[in-house]
C-alpha cells in the first residue's frame, strides 16, 4: 500500500506540472493567460493564525510562479493583522523569524465576505451574485482555463468550515459538475485542501473523470497536524500549518518560476508530513508521464515535525500555554479557569454526543461501534438526511462556533450512510442537548 501511494503521490507532481504550467494549447502559452488561483482562509481568531498565515504565503509563490495578481482571489477574514495580541504586530509570518507573508497581499473577500456561498460564486465565475460584495472579483474562465484551489481550515465529516458555516461534499460537487458538464469553465482544477477530515470532501464523491485532482493533508478519519507551535517568542501561537508548509516551502526553496520541479518537490510529501496521510483524488489521466522521480534531490524535513500539534487540540495547546506564561497570580488565575472550562466543555460534548447515539440506535443497539467509528464509505445520496441532523444539531446543541464538534459529526454522518431513521432522533435533539448545553461556559473549540 505505501508504494501504491508513493506512486500516486509522483504522478500528483506531474499534473500539477501541467495544471499551472502551459498545459492548455501549446506549450509556449505563458502561464498568465490561462491560469487562475483562489485561495481561501476559512478561519478567524488568533488561535487560527496559521491559516491566515498559508494563505498569504500562498499568494506570493502564486506571483513567483508567473500568475499576476489579477488572476488571483483572495478571501479571508483579515482579523489577525492587527489583531491586539498578535505576536507579530502589523505582520504575518509561517514560519519562524519568516518574511512578512501579510505585506502585499491583496484580500478581495473579507470578514462576513469569507462564506461558502460566495466561494462557490467565485469559483462558477457568478458575477451578478457578487455585486457590491467585497472586491466582486470572480473566476473569469472558459473551457481553456486551468485553475487552482488552495483552502485551509478545519474541516469535519463531508464538510470544511468557513467562520460561519459550512461547505458540504455535495455542494462542491455539484458546482465542479456544472462547471464541466454544462458551462464548460475550466480545462483542469487542481485542489489542496488542508484540513482535518479533507478527505471526506472527495473520497467516493467526487468523480474520476472530470479533469479535476485533488490533495488534501489529511484521509477522510483523521485529523491534519499544526507546524511552528512551541515557541515562546510568538506566544505559542502555531504559525502554520504541516502539510502547508511543506508545499509552501518546497515552492521556495525551488526558486521562482519553478512550477515544471513540483514533480521532485512531492515525492518526498508523504514521507514529510508523518502524522496524518496525505491523499489524493480525482483525475489522474490530467498529467502525462513526463518525468521519472529522483529521490536525491528530495529536500530534508523541516525542523517543525517536532513540534508538531493535531489541529484537534489547538485551542487546548493555546489555553495551556496561556496559563504557563501568566505573570501574575491574578492572570493565572484567569487563564486556568478559562483553560478548565474548555476541557469540562468538551466533556459535556461528548457525553451529549453518547447520549445522541443511543438514542439514534435505540432499535438497533448492535449498530453503535458501526455508528462510533470512522465514517463509512458515503456518497451524495446522503447529504438531505446529513445536512437536516447537523441543522437540527447545530440550532438546539452546539452551534458553528462550537468547532471540536466536529471530530463528532461523523456519527451524524454514519447515521445516515447506514439509513437509520432519524425522525425519532430529531424529535428528541432539542430536550437531550438542553440539560447538557445550561452546563457549558466557553466556546467549545
């Protein structure tokens, strides 16, 4: 299995090669007239840093590497910058004593701008939805577009967060369709999506042949890992993310103008971000065979594998660190109890979450180790009876805010993959959570 990958994981290099280099028309196409980048921050908080942090790194290899800053589209909240205990004031570094990432970056989506319903705008190239939102830039492609798509954030089971809602597997699916199968608007997609669960969003969803390819950071049950976190010099603040920076720092120290090396670059992909399993999904027939791998020329692990945080915890990462840095007893104090809280919080999530999946089985006891585990193998049929639980869920229970939630709505999510009836658990969702939910004092992240 792990050279199977390994081999997958070469042929990725080898269409993006053909993504972002002149694989539309001849191959003297510069760069500039058929390619298009978006990248999307999903977060907001300082705790979040660090995605902010990727996406504005993002931006200036996409410069490096020939697409001019009008083919690329920026959103992001843009609430740390300025942020007042930012740890690096004014700027935005992704990786120790690094370059100001945040300088020169152009944001065309900000604050409540940073949704999925304008994401999925921006990338069919829906201008009229757009009017008067943000800079109303959109995708502007036709069949010989290729673009690109780079998004970091937390992710859940067939989901990835935006700051006030989600994006669903069967939303960005359908979008991809129509695209290709009716407006005829791109050549090749490429994706990266760094988050936890990412690889739920595809896995058995997105289909084989329709010149799309994507990597995510991590499979579709586990989460992705944090990079830069244990210094105190920016106040434990992580700075990146692993699978970020990996390509992100490949992209640098390859040089500019060296998109046709991202072959030789990704080889090594797998091996370097050792805490979750990078996968990939799609198109593979997009990248010809056009070079063969050289593992000398692999590129030693950076130094944050050390360090390195699940994506899971990093607000109990945050909180903990803020109780160890407390320089009186008063502020001390502060910290713990505010640290307490959002562990006794997601104890509380979790023993609502137990008390949800005993009622969901309550006919079929032996079906709860199958509705704990990882999530099942899904497809888009389940997305009406998903999406209804998690709505119901969010507006009586923990809501979007509440994000270590999601490393619980797979159940949610097997519930309806295994076609349990959830009428009788929707009916009972609002008097099981309220007990619970008087109990919790923080934001449970």
């Amino acid at each position: 299995m792990l050279w199977s990958c390994t081999f997958w994981i070469w042929g990725t290099s080898v269409i993006l090669v053909e993504i972002l280099g002149s694989s539309s028309g001849t191959p003297d196409t510069p760069l500039e007239e058929n390619a298009w980048a978006l990248l999307v921050a999903g977060s907001k908080g300082l705790k979040n840093y660090r995605h902010q942090a990727d996406i504005c790194h993002s931006y200036h290899v996409m410069i490096a590497e020939g697409i001019p800053a009008h083919r690329i589209i920026v959103m992001m909240y843009d609430d740390i910058v300025n942020h007042p205990e930012n740890p690096t004031p004014g700027k935005l570094i992704n990786k120790p004593n690094g370059t100001d990432v945040y300088a020169g970056v152009k944001i065309d989506y900000k604050g409540k701008d940073v949704n999925p319903k304008n994401f999925l705008n921006i990338l069919k190239g829906n201008r009229t939805e757009l009017k008067g939102i943000g800079s109303g830039r959109v995708i502007e492609s036709d069949e010989n577009t290729n673009i690109f798509v780079y998004f970091a954030d937390h992710g859940g089971a067939l989901t990835l967060n935006f700051p006030d809602a989600s994006l669903y597997a069967d939303d960005l699916q359908h979008t991809l369709d129509e695209m290709f199968y009716t407006t005829n608007r791109y050549n090749k997609v490429i994706m990266y999506i760094e988050a936890c669960f990412s690889g739920s969003m595809f896995e058995g969803i997105l289909e084989e042949y329709t010149r799309v390819f994507v990597m995510t950071a991590a499979a579709r049950d586990e989460s992705s890992y944090l990079a830069y976190c244990n210094l105190p010099q920016y106040h434990n603040i992580c700075l990146g993310d692993a699978f970020s920076v990996s390509w992100l720092e490949r992209m640098d120290k390859e040089g500019k103008g060296t998109f046709d090396q991202f072959f030789h670059q990704y080889q090594g992909l797998r091996i370097e971000v050792r805490e979750s399993h990078v996968q990939i999904y799609g198109d593979f027939s997009i990248g010809p065979n056009a070079m063969t791998p050289n593992n000398k020329e692999l590129i030693s692990a950076p130094e944050y594998l050390t360090t390195s945080v699940s994506a899971r915890d990093v607000d109990l990462f945050y909180r903990q660190h803020k109780v160890s840095a407390a320089r009186d007893m008063e502020t001390k104090l502060a910290a713990q109890k505010d640290y307490d809280n959002l562990v006794e919080g997601r104890k509380i999530a979790d023993e609502l979450m137990e008390v949800i999946v005993t009622t969901a089985v309550a006919g079929s006891p032996h079906l709860r180790n199958a509705v704990n585990g990882p999530i099942l193998p899904a497809n888009l049929s389940i997305f009406p009876c998903y999406k209804k639980l998690i709505n119901h869920f969010q507006r009586h229970c923990f809501g979007h805010e509440h994000y270590y939630l999601l490393n619980h709505h797979h159940k949610l999510a097997n519930i309806c993959i295994m076609n349990i009836d959830t009428s009788s658990l929707l009916d009972a969702i609002p008097s099981l959570c309220a007990p619970y939910m008087v109990r919790v004092k923080t934001i449970v992240s």
